[in-house]
C-alpha cells in the first residue's frame, strides 16, 4: 500500500518529519530521477495504525499533492479505511 508525491511537489520538506515509517526521501534521493519527492511504496503504511488519514498528506500545504497509489497495493495489505479512490488526493480542502 502507499501514497504517491505528484509533480506539484514544492519540495518543502513538510512531509518527511510526519511520515511514521521514514518511507519519503527528497529529490536528491528520489530512485525515479524526477526530481520531486518520493514514497517508498514497500515500507509506506498509508498511516494505518498510526493516523486516520496519511500524515505526509494532512502535512503538505499543496492541495492534491499526495494521492492515492493503487499500483503499488499489495492484495494482502490492509488498507487506510478512508482510502479514496486511485490517484485521488488523500485529503481534500
């Protein structure tokens, strides 16, 4: 299960202390090469067990910057109980 950083990323760091797991790294350490943050969609939770919803999400000021990733959800995988649907924002203002 994870969440995935859109493009609109302002690389402002909001997210990386939130995350309970450590599973977002900066550009400088994005293994895509783009240079946006990125989650780790092995070691990513969605939060479940330590938030309602992902706190990378409910952290970053970019409105839609954070979505849901369904290609990245194991079928085994609990999943965030308020999960939206694939590539909506995690949380919407």
């Amino acid at each position: 299960m994870a969440v995935l950083i859109t493009d609109t990323c302002i690389s402002c760091d909001a997210c990386l202390d939130e995350c309970p797991t450590e599973s977002i790294v900066d550009n400088d350490e994005n293994p895509t090469g783009e240079d946006i943050y990125y989650v780790n969609p092995e070691t990513c939770t969605e939060c479940v067990g330590d938030h309602d919803v992902p706190a990378c999400a409910e952290a970053c000021p970019t409105e839609g910057c954070i979505v849901w990733d369904d290609s990245s959800v194991a079928p085994d995988q609990p999943r965030n109980a308020n999960r939206g649907a694939d590539k909506e924002p995690c949380i919407e203002d």
